[in-house]
C-alpha cells in the first residue's frame, strides 16, 4: 500500500489516537503504524490527519499545572482510581499523561495535589 493511500484511507476515518486504537480497522490498515511505516513515520497527528488544539508544542503533554487546572476544571475533585479510570477509558484529552506521577516526577507532589483530592 502506498503512502498516499494509506493517508486517504485514514482520512476518511476522522480518527484521534483513543479512538484509532478502539476501533475495529481494516486488515490493510496496520494496527501498529509506526513499525509497518517506519521511514515514513513523524507521528500519530501526521498519520490521522488531526490537529490537537492544547498541544504543548516541546512534548505533547500539558504542563504540571495546566494539566492539574484542566482536571480540576473539567472534573473537579478526582480519586487517583477514577483518574485512571478515565484515563484507561480515553475520557482525558491525549495531552495529558496516563502516568502523570512518573512523566512530571519533577514537579510531583502527590495525586492529592495534582487531583485536588480533598
């Protein structure tokens, strides 16, 4: 399959990462893109033809504090189950780490801090 194929196939789709990995493809679409197109790989918003409007630009992920605000925001007080819950669910916008304990251990407090757990 040709790249200019394989974009337009997935265009077609209008998927994001969560749910491209929930959805049941086609066996001429590869469920592990990034190993079938390996020198042709920039990443999963190349490959899905979709823009993630909250992007931080570095790394993909939020800052500490910009994701702990949008938590609070959107979800008001969490439980660290629930978090991973909805995590788990790809009910969290993909600029958010499934694993925020290890990817912001710089700035990590505790899951009480982070979800506002009172």
């Amino acid at each position: 399959m040709t790249s200019v194929y394989k974009f337009q196939v997935l265009r077609d789709y209008h998927f994001n990462i969560v749910e491209f990995r929930k959805t049941k493809l086609p066996s001429y679409i590869p469920t592990k893109p990034y190993n079938t197109y390996k020198d042709e790989w920039i990443g999963w918003e190349d490959f899905l033809s979709y823009k993630s409007k909250i992007r931080n630009k570095n790394n993909g992920y939020l800052t500490y504090k910009n994701a702990k605000t949008w938590i609070i925001n959107n979800y008001g007080s969490l439980s660290s189950s629930e978090f991973r819950k909805l995590s788990k669910e790809g009910k969290l916008p993909i600029n958010i780490p499934k694993k925020p304990e290890r990817y912001y251990k710089n700035d990590w407090i505790s899951f009480v801090d982070f979800l506002n757990i009172k």
